[in-house]
C-alpha cells in the first residue's frame, strides 16, 4: 500500500509551502468514482489535440490522482504501526492536500478569495436600500423613481448575493455570471431614476432656465440609458462566460467597455446640461451683481447652499422663479437637493470610470484580479449614491402629492395654470 502512495502521487510540486494547512479527508466511497475519472481522463489526454482540453483534462487527472493518494495514505495511517510508514503516509496527504488546493485556486474565477467581510456588507447595505425603495413604493406616488430604484439596487444586492454565494465555490460559473452580470448593469437603472430630476427641477425653478424642453431630458438620457443597458448586457454575457474561449471573453469585454463607455458619455452630457441649468437657475438675468456675481467660486457656494448664497437666492433671485412651486422651494431638504443629486452624479461617475479601466486592462489585468477595486470603486460608490436617496428621496423633496408627474410636465400644464392666475 506505501508503494502506492508513492507512485501515485502526481508530477508536481507545490509553488510555495504554508507554515500550516488543514490536511484534506476524502471519502473512501469515492475510490471507484475517482478512479474512473482518472482512466477517462488519461485516455482522453492520448488522442486530444486542443490545448485548453488537454489542460482541462490535465486538472482531472491531478485532482483524481491527489484523491485517490489520501485515500490511500488515510487506509494506511488507519492500520499502520511502523512511524517511518506514518510518517511517508501523513506526507503523501500533506502534498495531495496541496496540490488540490492549488488545483482550486487554478479554476478559481475571480483570482482571488472573496473578502467574507466586505461582501457581507454590502449584500446588507444594498438589501437595505433595496427593501427601502420597496417600502417607498406603498407610501410615495414617485413611481418611476420606486421602479427604477429598486431594479437598480435589485441587481446590486443580486450581485453582492452571487459573490456571497461563491466565496466557498470560487469555481462556480453559475453565481460568476449573475455576480458579473447585474454589478455592470446594474447603475444603468439608477440613473434612469436620476434623469428625470432635472426635467422636475425645469418646472419647479421655471422652463425658461433649461436648454431643453423638461421631458426631453428623460427621453434623450433614458433612451441612451436603454441602448447602454443592451449593449453592456450583451458584453458582460459573452465576457461572464468561462465556457468561451479567451478569444470570445475578450471581445465581450470590447462590447461592454462599449456599453459603460457609451453610458459615460452620456452622463458627461447630462451632467454638462446639469451645470448649465443651475447656472442660469442661480445667475441669470440677475441685476444684483454686486452681491453674488456669476463666478465659480460663487456657482460653488451657491450649490453648497452657504448661508450668504441662501439668502441671495431667496430674496434676490426667488422672484425669477416660478411662482406655482414657491412651497416646494420653500422646502428644507430643497434646499440642499442640488448638491446632493451632484454627489450622487459624482459617485457614479466615478464608478463607470473604473468599470472602462478594469475592463480595458482584461481578466488579466493587476485591477481585475484585486477586489479591493470593486468594493471601493464600484460598491462602495453605488451605495453611497443610493444613501443620499434613502434621505433625499422624491416624496421628502417635493412632498407626499406627487404632482411633477410625466403626463402634468409633457403637456405643460403648469404653464397653462399659470396663464390662468395672470
């Protein structure tokens, strides 16, 4: 039997030996499993001519052969009296054990071993924001912001959810794909519920201060949103797929890069139209110069709500307002919407940046196979982004009655409501 052990062990060594493991126990019942596998497996090597097959097959062979040895050694030490033979036997088992474990970290998919914490963590945050916007839904009438919301964080908690799920299956396809599918995709439903502030905030201060028509807005960046969605959803199915050859998974990258690149660009317009709109909301047509004249330092102050900037925009500049929505104004959290949406345009930004990084540099890229990336690139911006709307969402902005509704902005009716009064 201690021959055995010795010739069965594999033609391998370890890359590096650990200061202590925990020696692996395989069943004695899988004998006849394993050694099946390892007769296919070795005929198979005989004939096979394509190079990811053979090492394929290669990995069956080590795995059955490293079994089979601790069985082996484990019946040994069972009987064995002799301590030059235990000895040989707890080797043998000490090398097996090894050599499975680097077989593992080999068909390991992410390159890595999940941090338990981290993604403990966020699988909670995100559930919380998720549960939260579902709750908003019962209380709220901002129902395409609810919607979008919880998609949105739906996929993140998902995601969050498969990398929870593969931290004791490194080597699962199944939980790889859903991981990194809904991270990628996920943001574009966010930003759906974004887009539509700013044709809100158009009626609210006044149409004449936006460069487009309010509801242009979400159609122009939504439909970009949808056009991102499919083409980033495309890119991450092919690029998810450890089944394609490295060929293919490199041309899904190219696809989804395409797709966070194309949704980047549009919130760089987005943004810019942002920008724009505040500008004039805080300094157009505005004779009083010498209190807060149109610079950056003063646009920065004004978006910051500072105490002197309040006051210039109530007494200065609320009479260019709109005077239908002087309450909604009036409101405390309106005060410091602005720049709390510009901290969550921000986030996510900075988010789609790292996504075209990481995904520009491959699966082999230093960023891809270090997780620290993804959680403070990618989940820690998104939550947070999704923590400003825990507290700045729709219905503490603008009030329980939702009247800034699609239909109430597409037809202009608080412009004909205001033709009334005059």
């Amino acid at each position: 039997m201690s021959s055995y052990i010795v010739t069965s062990i594999p033609n391998w060594t370890p890359s590096s030996i650990p200061t202590h493991t925990v020696l692996t126990s395989v069943a004695a019942t899988h004998s006849s499993a394993l050694a099946k596998s390892l007769s296919s497996a070795t005929a198979q090597l005989a004939t096979e001519t394509l190079t990811q097959n053979i090492q394929s097959l290669t990995r069956v062979v080590r795995g059955a052969q490293a079994s089979l040895t601790v069985i082996s050694a484990e019946n040994v030490l069972a009987t064995a009296t002799d301590s030059s033979v235990q000895a040989r036997a707890t080797q043998a088992i000490f090398d097996a054990t090894l050599n499975l474990k680097e077989l593992v970290d080999e068909e390991n998919l992410y390159g890595y071993h999940l941090n338990v914490g981290a993604n403990y963590f966020f699988l909670v945050v995100y559930g919380i924001i998720t549960l939260y916007f579902l709750l908003m839904c019962t209380i709220s009438r901002y129902h395409w912001f609810n919607i979008t919301f919880i998609i949105g964080y739906g996929l993140e908690f998902v995601g969050i959810l498969g990398r929870v799920k593969a931290i004791h299956n490194v080597t699962s396809t199944s939980w790889y794909i859903v991981q990194f599918l809904c991270l990628t995709i996920a943001p574009t439903f966010i930003m759906a519920g974004i887009y539509f502030f700013l044709a809100q905030l158009s009626v609210v201060y006044g149409r004449q201060f936006s460069a487009l028509r309010p509801m242009w807005y979400s159609y122009l960046f939504i439909s970009s949103d949808i056009i991102s969605f499919l083409i980033q959803a495309a890119g991450a199915s092919i690029a998810a797929n450890t089944s394609s050859s490295a060929k293919m998974q490199n041309i899904g990258l190219d696809v989804a890069i395409g797709g966070v690149s194309f949704q980047l660009f549009s919130m760089t317009m987005f943004i810019l139209l942002w920008i724009d709109f505040f500008r004039k909301v805080f300094f157009a047509n505005s004779s009083d110069t010498a209190t807060m004249n149109a610079t950056f330092k003063n646009y920065l102050r004004m978006l910051w709500s500072t105490d002197k900037a309040y006051n210039f925009q109530r007494d200065v500049r609320e009479p260019y307002y709109a005077s239908k929505f002087a309450e909604i104004r009036s409101r405390k959290l309106m005060r410091y919407f602005p720049l709390y949406v510009s901290f969550s345009l921000a986030l996510i930004y900075i988010r789609c940046v790292y996504r075209i990084v990481e995904f520009s540099v491959g699966f082999s890229g230093f960023i891809l196979n270090h997780e620290a990336f993804l959680m403070v690139f990618d989940a820690l911006m998104v939550s947070s982004a999704g923590c400003i709307y825990v507290c700045f969402h729709p219905v503490w902005v603008f009030g329980r009655n939702n009247i800034l509704k699609r239909k109430y902005i597409s037809k202009r009716e608080d412009e004909e409501e205001s033709k009334i009064a005059d």
